[in-house]
DNA sequence: CAAGCCGGTGTAATCGATTACAAATCGCTA
DNA sequence: TAGCGATTTGTAATCGATTACACCGGCTTG
C-alpha cells in the first residue's frame, strides 16, 4: 500500500515542464496556455492571469524546435563573413546582430574561409529551415549560389552587403566605392600631387576592380597620366602593404602619393616604409579606405574614406527582416548605395 | 472525365520533398529513408542505392526542426560576446566557429553589450532548447547566470573563455594574466627601468585584477616601489589609452616606462603622447597585452604579450563539445590555463 | 529438423507546440 | 424569452523526422 505512492509517476517533477504541464496547473487546455503565451488579447483576464501564475509555478518555456516545426520557420538568419578575425567585418556583424535580435531572429555565423566542400554545405542553411534567410558579406560566394540555383533549389531571402555580384538578382547594400576612390584621388590632386599610384585589393574582387576604376577615373578627369607601375595588385592586408611598399622603394620613379583599397593596406605600406626611413606625409602622401578603428589613432592618424559600417549592417538587416517577412518591395530598392566621407587626418600633404 | 485527371493532387510537384515523399519514390518505408541517411550501414546496399538514388531525384533536404524536435537537441551554441566590434573576440570567436562547425554544430552569437534585459533574455536560448550549450566570452555574465540558477533552472553545459568567474562552478579556458604582467614587467625591468607605470583594465574585471596583480608582484619581487599615481584606472579601449596619456604628460615624476593591459590602450596611449612630441620608446617604453593583428605593424612595433587566441577558441569548443557529449570529464581540467609569450618589438628600450 | 539468432524492413508512436475548427458561454436585442 | 453575434475555450490535427518495437526470412547450430 505504501509503496503504491512511490510507484506513481512524479508527475510534477517532470525534467523540463511542458505545455501540458502548465494546462494541467492551470486547469486549461494548452490550446489556451499557448493563445496566453502569444496573444494574450485573445484570452480572458482572469485565464491569462492563472496561465501566466502557472507558467511561473512550473517555470515553463516553450520549445523553440517545436514551435519552429509548427511555424515553418526557424527564427534565424545566417551572416556569411569572409575571415571573421578582421575587424571591419565584425562590426557589420556587431550591427546586423543587434537589428536581428531586436526583431526576435537569432544569428547564426558562417566563416566563409573554408574548404571548397563546406563553403557549398553552407548553403543548406537555407534549404534545410535552419535558417529563414541569409546576408552575404562575401561577393565570391555567388557561385556557390549560383550552382545551387541551377540545381532547382528553391530561393529564399538572400541579401549581399559590401560586395555584391552582378549574376545574380539578389538585393544589396553596399557603398558608392567608385566615388570613394574619387574623393581619395581628388584630395591628393587638390594637395598638389600629381604622381599618384594605387594598391589595390584582390583581384576578381568587386570592391577592386569599383575603386581602382574610381581612382582611374578621377586621375584621366584631371589629365593625370595613369601609369601602370605604379598602380600595384595585392589584397585588403597589412601584407600587402608591405609588399607595395617594397616595389614602391624599389621605383626609380616614384609616385608622391598613394591611395590604398584598404585601412590595412595603409597601414602595412605605412608601417614598412617607416622602418626603411620614409615619412608619411613627408615622403610619401597616403590615402586609406574604410576608416576602420585605429585609423584614427595610427601613426601618423590616417587621412582615409569613413564607410558607415553601421548603417551598412542595419541596412543590411532591415532589408532582409522585409523580404523575410514579404513586405512588398515597392519601397525597398535592390540597391542601396550608401554615401561614403573623406576623412582628412595626417597621413597626407602637400608634395614636397 | 478528363477534369478528373487536373482534379488530381499534384503529388510529384510538391513545394518542398519530405521524407515521405522519398520514401514512395524509392518505395521503401520513411524509416528506411532515415536510416539510410544517418547509419547507412544498418541499410542494405540494394535499398541504399535506391533511396540514395529518390533523395537525389527529389532534391530532398531533412527538416531540421523536425530532426531537431524528435532527437531534443539544436545542433547550435551560442557565444556570448562583449563588443562583437573588438578584433580581439572576433578572433576567438573565428576559432570557435572553425571547431564547432566541423563537429557539426552551428553557431549562434549574441553581443552582451545591450540593455540589461537583454542580457537576462539571452539566456532563454539554454532554456529552450535553441541551443545545446554557451560559450561566455563576457565575465561579467556570472550575475545573469548566478540569478537564473537561484530561479531554479537546470544547468547546460556553459564553459567560460578569456574571462571567468570564481562564483560559479563552470569551467573555463583561459591564459595565464598574472604571469603574462610579469612577464612583461620583468621585460622592462631587465631593460633597466625602475621607473614603471600601469595602464588598466576596466574596473571589477577579472582581467584587470589577474594582471594588476601579476604587475605589482613582479615590482614588489624586484624591491621595487609601487606608486598608486602611477597605476592608471582605465578600461581595454584607445581612448583610456588616451586619457591615461594625458595624465602620465601632467606628472611631476614620470615612469619611464609603462605595462598597459591590452593593446588598444598602447595605442592610444603612443599616440596620444605622439602628439605631444613624446617619442616612443626614446622617451617612454610601452608593453601592450594580446598581441592583436596591427600590433606588429604599429609605428613602433609594438612590444606586448601574446595571447594565443587560435588556441584559447578551440579549446573552449572542445571543451563544450565534450560537455555536450557527456564525456568523462576526467581527463577534461575545470580550468585550462594556456601560456602566454612575450613578444618583444620596438616599443620598449632602455631608459635615457 | 526445430530452435535461435540476425540482418533488414515496416508500422506507428513520439518529440512539443500551434492553430483550424467546433463548441460553449455570455450579453443583448427584438 | 428566443435568437443572434461576439467572445472565450477546448479538441484534435498538424508540422516532419526519428526510432522503439515487431516482424519476416534466411542461416547457423544442436
């Protein structure tokens, strides 16, 4: 007889309390728990509180994985960032997260650094429902969409910010690099220069190639000769700033100035021309692009483009949020083009 | 009649493929489906083939909320992290996410710098099964964790990194700050400064107290004096390298040489003073902390201590991975103290 | 040749919340 | 007071995959 009460079920001390545990102490149906619990106008008052003191009893929360199944949705979006550990992404990344996460979506990060065969598994965010949809900080991913597109998979929301691909129709937010590089050109040219080179970022790369021709154009506008030796390949880093300053020591003919693709860039070219004995400005003007953090505090502060990283990912967030949500997008262009600002520091002067 | 036939459901044109869908193209059973996709060695070669062969004719992707609900897991985590914008924790935040994705797991990020109930509300995601498990990035989360533990609610596997707590009985990843200071103080002592300042940390962090305190045992195991006026409240950031600069340039009796506890501070600190005409190291030495990307590009190069990043996010994925699994913790340490390295560069030389 | 085992497969219960639909209740008017 | 609509609540189907259990045939073994 004593026994029989031990062989109950402990029907109170279940792990984890589910809907069903709360209707029980509340004395409702779950239908009613799960109306109290999204929305609450359509329940009585007197129900709502019981609900909401049980839910408190049992300290009840509602299972996100099946909810989601219910719902067809996942309540997350995945942010594709070409090397996480460089700080310009981050903080598109910082913004993107606190838009999302004020509008109840989650995020997810993929690093888009990887072998071939992840890059592709990527993707299946989107076809899998973990994902309700996706931001692109990485314009060479296009081809991996691409090949998913012609394998007939369904599209979902894709949003591309920074770069951005023209083989494919879907949105973007980006900024107006053609004028960035103007600006930057157009600033050494009024400081008296008129050996101007570039160091541009990687090739096959939309920034690159949008402003080295922002930087070209700017130069023929102005009758400036656009000489091809001075103009260097390289990618966003600090390496290959320092590579180009190699060449550019290596000049018998060197240009006075140089507008980099890239802060980093700046920063590397900088750096080594420093410890050969070069002075910037006094040897050598320098313009950046980005204005990321420490620009402002390098040695000397850096005269470069300021890029509103954080418009950028709320844009970015926010046009996602509509094409996930199916707002029409009358209102919502394809193209955002945000406006860029030269930031004037130290880094440039007048030729000597 | 012949309406009869469209009056038919169109049941090869689906929106999406279920596994149902498969099953009847193959024409096996949904749980052949399943099995055949996640241990297909309990499938015959004959079926396999087949189902192999329906998924690939339906473009069949498992729903992972379903999967998800039925298996009561999430196959994410979460990373909590204080200013997702710093280049520091983007770093960390890379390796993890390199770890993690290859054992499977998604990653969810979740900045901490917001609203305090925000904060409380990030937790909800172990609590409702949106995530497996957490890495905390943030120190200061101890409170949230500590309050929600008093609410009764079941532990997940949580592991702390960079920054931890002693009020909870979490494990934790991290390196070694006390003698990461020594070792840096020591540095400067050896180069024959007995003149040494401190630039710290915010206040109430674990970071800051580890390293002030490595920072006086060193001075105090050398019988050298330790000047409250020189030990400069601050936090991680350029600008309390700044302000820290003005105060170090108002003083009567100046170190010659200071011991900042991060980098940004050592920036902002060489430039500050570099506006003013003070020259590092000629006039002032300066070691940083964590050895960030631009550290060895700075004008100078900056002499700090090298935090070994890559490390630390792996070992914090593994550790929560083996948490996840339920692995004998055994061999697993509840705190796992990675070495620093004292990198030394230009920013320090021997006093005047 | 019967019993037992095993690999391979199908049936159906299950994960936990949401929501369409039905039913009950209430108030108010004709 | 009957009847109608509005409000509130309950019943049960549903989302889509996983997996416990049952079953079946074939092979080994005593």
């Amino acid at each position: 007889m004593v026994e029989k009460i031990n062989l109950e079920p402990p029907a109170v001390i279940r792990n984890r309390p589910k809907i069903q545990d709360v209707a029980r102490v509340a004395g409702v149906s779950t239908a009613t728990v799960s109306r109290t619990l999204s929305k609450p106008e359509a329940v009585s008052k007197a129900t709502r509180d019981m609900v909401l003191e049980a839910v408190q009893a049992t300290g009840y929360r509602a299972d996100h994985a099946a909810r989601n199944l219910r719902r067809r949705r996942s309540g997350a979006i995945v942010v594709l960032v070409p090397n996480l550990g460089n700080p310009f992404f981050s903080q598109i990344l910082a913004a993107i997260e606190n838009t999302m996460s004020a509008a109840g979506y989650s995020v997810l990060i993929a690093d888009t650094m990887q072998p071939q065969f992840r890059k592709q598994q990527i993707l299946e965010h989107l076809h899998n429902n973990s994902a309700d949809g996706m931001i692109v900080l990485d314009g060479s991913m296009a081809e991996e969409f691409l090949r998913s597109e012609t394998a007939g998979i369904a599209a979902s929301p894709v949003v591309f910010a920074c770069e951005w691909t023209d083989k494919l129709r879907y949105p973007s937010v980006r900024i107006d690099n053609h004028s960035g590089a103007a600006m930057a050109v157009r600033h050494l040219i009024d400081l008296g220069h008129c050996k101007i080179g570039h160091i541009a970022g990687p090739a096959h790369n939309v920034l690159t190639t949008a402003r080295r021709e922002g930087f070209k154009a700017e130069l023929k506008a102005s009758g400036l000769k656009i000489r091809s030796e001075w103009d260097f390949d390289g990618d966003f880093s600090i390496e290959a700033g320092i590579q180009a300053a190699q060449s550019w020591f290596d000049l018998d003919n060197r240009p006075t100035a140089m507008f980099c693709a890239s802060d980093e860039i700046a920063f590397g070219f900088i750096s080594e021309l420093n410890s050969r004995g070069i002075r910037v400005p006094d040897d050598v003007s320098v313009v950046g692009f980005d204005d990321i953090d420490i620009a402002r505090h390098f040695i000397p502060p850096l005269t470069t483009i300021h890029q509103p990283r954080n418009d950028m990912g709320e844009m970015a967030a926010r046009k996602l949020l509509a094409n996930i949500l199916g707002v029409a997008s009358a209102d919502q262009q394809d193209k955002l083009l945000l406006p860029v600002e030269l930031i004037v520091r130290k880094s440039t002067a007048a030729p000597k």
